[in-house]
C-alpha cells in the first residue's frame, strides 16, 4: 500500500463518517456543511482554485480545480457525495458514527456509500496539487451535498444553476470496481447506466367513521393494505437491454439470464444478493416503503398516503411506469390519487476516451482484470451531468476483501465497512487516471 496517503485517506475517511450527515429527505438535514468545511481544510487550496456553493443554509459543496494549460483538452471530474442516509443502530455491532478502524477495516454509515471514494479522491487531489501536477486537461474535484435525496440542493442544484463551473467531459463517481473472479480473470463492473427513479405518492381514501362499529366501514386503512399487497407482489414483463447483456457475457454467467423468457427460472436459484441485483437490473421495480394515516385510535382513517419506490428501466416513458402501478393497483384504483416523480434512466457510451483509460490503468493496477459495463439499479448525481453532456462513470477499486455480497448487505444496510486496501487500491486509480487521461 502507499503508506502515507492510504493513512490520509484513512483519517478523512473516519472524520467524514464522525461528521454524521445524515439525508432523511427533508430540506433541514443533512447539513453537509460540517464535510466541506472539513475538505476545504484538508485541500487547503495550495495550487488549485477551491470553491463552496451552498444553496440553502448548510446544504454545502464544495469544488476543487486544477486548471489545464490547453482548452481544447478534455475536463476529468471526481465527484463524491458527503450524505449517508439515516442508520438504525440497534443492528450495528459498532457506533455508526463511530469510525472505528479494527484489523484494517473502517467501520461506520457511509464507509462504502460512498464516503470511501469521496476521501480517496480528495488525497488524490491534494497530492497531484502539491505535486505541481500541470495538465493539459482540467481535474475537478467535488465533494457534494444531497446524494441521497434526488441532489435537489446538490448536483442538481449545480447543474442547473453553475453549469460553467461544473462542466467536465468525464465525470466518474460511484460504484462498481469489485473484484468478480472468473476462469478468464478478475473482472471489474463499472456503472455505465441508471434505471430512471419514478418514486410515487399514492393517497388513499376512505370514510371516517367511529371505529367501535367497524363493521363495512370504508377504512383507508384496509384499503392501503391491500394496495401494498398488490404493489408487493406485482412482477411487471422482464426486460433486457444491452448493458445487462454485456455484464452477462463479460462475466461467463449463464444465458438464460440475458434471455427475457428464461430469466425469470434461474433467478430463485442465484444466490439472494446477485438475485436480487439480477432481477432489478432485467425489471421495474416497485417497491412500498413508507405508510403515514390515521388520527386517533377510535377515528376509521379517511386518508392514508403511501410512498412507493418505482425504478424504471432504460427507454421506459413514466406514462408506462404509470401504466404499470395502476395494473398492480387493479380494481382498487378509483379510490386513489397519485403524484410522481420521474427522472428516466441515463446511459454513456462505451468507446470513449474514458473507458479507454480505465482500461490500461486497472489493467496495471489489477493484474489481468477487464471492465465489464453494467447498470446501476439505483440512481447516482451522474444523471444530472449526462443530461448535460457528459460521460459518467460508477467506479472505484475495492479489494480482495469486499466482496459483491458483503458490499450489497452493507449498501444502506447494517455494519458499513471498508478496508484501507480498497483505500489504497482507489487512490492509486485516481492518480494514475488523471495522468494517463490529461497529460
């Protein structure tokens, strides 16, 4: 490992978790603030240009620059966001918020989502800085707010609002980068596209009545229930496209999953991890998540407001994904009213200059590794610089260590850890990309 900057990484990596931005979703919290005022200590601005953006108070970012000599040259972001999402501690073995370092492993709420690279590409930067690293192309770094709640006071924000700032050829961010053993060799995922985020209030109504005679009374309630069922049990018409059949191949798995009709036999048989990835990347999903109704305990609630998960897959319209929730539905929906929110799914190509780049540095960093493109299931502030015109990367380099199946049990689960090799593995992946790419 290179000792001293896997050490920085390390001790960032513990203050960002310490920080505890947590995103519930409300406008108030997160309070990134904490992580870039933090940042903008650590980069400290020697020999680059560092900026903060804050578009309500402590829903802050902040941008690193380091300027290229030719214009004409590509820009390289290193985007990571420095909101985790909320924790319950009762299923942790460690303080959450703790970060813990134990037998080379950081223990706490956003060690790999993605606070990880957030502080491996921060040390990167820094280092090249202090370095005089002087490129030809432009390397940006940005530590940013609100991830975790559709980027409305960050990426969003950013791209809506300080484009010229903010406009990077490439730009990589999470994830990916798990070492997949296969007979050819380790091959590497790397996200190349997003299903589409279609998250949906269904408001259900009923009769308010006295609850001591139930009896036929229109209970919300009830109705709500039986919604949830549907929805939980509803499994829309497979669909594969072209990512998920190269991550198939790229991989030797077996056919039958990039097969629409035969995919759905073999994934009850794949181990629940990869099964679950399996049939989010091949399905929309729909997912209920959060009930709020009733007043008082002898009131029949009136109106229940359920919210709804819904990923959509790539060329899928929200009309259609709209069309799908009301078939789960079924006869039950004239009794509801729904409100969505569509964001479509983003893809990048694959014969770009990036790729090319990733390829020879991960082939020196990971001996006889190979990318290999997939999908992501959830969504990523890549979205918001794809719409504006660049390509954008999930990846990292994880070690040996982290498995795919630990690191899907960890992703915002219980007992969040990474190893400093991964540390190490990542920061020696952003050095390397941004001489080999803006040279």
């Amino acid at each position: 490992m290179t000792d001293d900057l896997t050490t920085e990484a390390t001790g960032l990596l513990q203050d960002l978790i310490r920080n505890a931005c947590v995103n519930d979703g409300t406008a108030a919290s997160g309070q990134e603030v904490r992580s870039a005022d933090l940042l903008t200590d650590y980069l400290g601005g020697r020999g680059f240009d560092l900026e903060t953006y804050e578009p309500r108070p402590g829903r802050t970012s902040v941008l690193g620059r380091i300027e290229g000599s030719d214009p004409d040259a590509p820009t390289l972001m290193l985007m990571g966001h420095t909101d985790v999402v909320p924790v319950n501690p009762e299923g942790w073995s460690r303080d959450p918020f703790g970060g813990e370092l134990d037998d080379g492993m950081i223990w706490g709420r956003g060690a790999v989502d993605m606070l990880n690279l957030t502080s491996t590409m921060a040390v990167a930067f820094r280092h090249l800085a202090r370095s005089g690293f002087t490129p030809r192309g432009t390397l940006l770094f940005l530590g940013v707010a609100d991830e975790e709640a559709l980027g409305t006071w960050g990426a969003k924000y950013l791209v809506e609002h300080e484009l010229d700032h903010v406009r990077a050829d490439y730009v990589i961010t999470e994830s990916g980068g798990f070492q997949v053993p296969t007979k050819e060799g380790p091959r590497l995922p790397i996200m190349v596209e997003e299903k589409g985020t279609f998250w949906s209030n269904i408001t259900v109504h009923g009769t308010p009545s006295h609850a001591s005679q139930a009896y036929k009374t229109d209970n919300a309630l009830v109705t709500a229930a039986k919604i949830v069922q549907r929805i939980a049990e509803y499994r829309p018409e497979a669909r594969i496209g072209e990512t998920w059949k190269a991550y198939v191949q790229g991989l030797g798995l077996p056919e039958e999953l990039a097969d629409p009709d035969r995919v759905e036999t073999i994934i009850p048989e794949l181990p629940l991890a990869f099964g679950r990835l399996a049939h989010s990347c091949t399905h929309t999903t729909m997912a209920p998540t959060v009930a709020h109704g009733g007043t008082k305990t002898n009131i029949i609630p009136d109106k229940v407001e359920l919210q709804v998960d819904v990923r959509t897959m790539p060329g899928q319209s929200g009309d259609a994904a709209r069309d799908l929730l009301l078939d789960a539905i079924g006869d039950l929906a004239d009794r509801v009213e729904i409100t969505s929110n569509d964001d479509p799914a983003t893809a990048s190509a694959i014969d770009t200059p990036l790729w090319d780049s990733l390829t020879r540095v991960t082939g020196r960093l990971c001996e006889g590794s190979a990318l290999v493109p997939t999908i992501m299931t959830g969504g990523t502030d890549n979205r918001f610089f794809r719409r504006a015109g660049s390509v954008g990367y999930g990846f990292g380099l994880f070690s040996r260590r982290i498995r795919f199946e630990d690191y899907a049990k960890m992703f915002h689960g219980h007992d969040e850890r990474v190893d400093q090799e991964s540390l190490d593995l990542s920061t020696q992946l952003w050095l390397a990309l941004a001489e080999d790419l803006l040279v």
